[in-house]
C-alpha cells in the first residue's frame, strides 16, 4: 500500500533552521535529485539563521570563503613554518600536506 508523498517545508526562523513535514513519519524514502534540493534547502537556511542574510549565489560562496579562510590562514601559516623547516619534504608533499588540511577543512 502506498502513501501519498510526505510534504516538506524548510526555512529559517529565530536563528534556527525549521523542518516541517505534513504528517508524522517513521521513513522517509527519497531519490538522489529530491535530496540535493533538500540539503541545497537546508544549507540556504543554516546561512540566513546564521547571518539573518538571505543567501544568493555569491553573498552564500563568499560567506562560506571567508569563514574556511578564517580557519584556514593561521593552519596553513604554521603548516608551512613547519614544513619550511623540514628539508627532507619535497615540494609535492608539501603540496599534498597542504591540499590535504584544507579539503579537511571544507568538506568537514
């Protein structure tokens, strides 16, 4: 037997992001497409609960630049003061050191 589809609403309201679904649900089955929306949904409204700014296109990506360079420049700083001294490391492992810290950064 199936049922209709759950109906989802996302937003962001006093400084927090609000998930509303139509009807209680213990499942909740989605394909691959529908899911990129919905996280795509979720992020946007993280951003406005977070800044209380409505995030498009580029105000988001800049946004999101500047707080991973935040984070980033004082790590890479003392990765490469570290490294500087480490004679042995060739360029190319600096180079994996470094690419390795800052996709841990952004994709954590």
């Amino acid at each position: 037997m199936s049922q209709k589809p759950v109906s989802v609403a996302i937003k962001a309201d006093g400084g927090k992001v609000i998930i509303k679904l139509d009807r209680e649900v213990s499942y909740i089955e989605i394909d691959p497409k529908n899911m990129l929306d919905m996280v795509e949904a979720m992020t946007a409204a993280a951003f406005e609960a977070d800044t209380t700014l409505k995030p498009v296109g580029e105000t988001l990506k800049a946004s999101l630049i500047e707080k991973h360079r935040d984070v980033l420049l004082p790590r890479v700083t003392l990765l490469i003061g570290g490294m500087r001294n480490d004679i042995k490391k060739s360029n190319g492992e600096m180079a994996v050191t470094m690419i390795d810290v800052i996709f841990s950064e952004i994709f954590s």
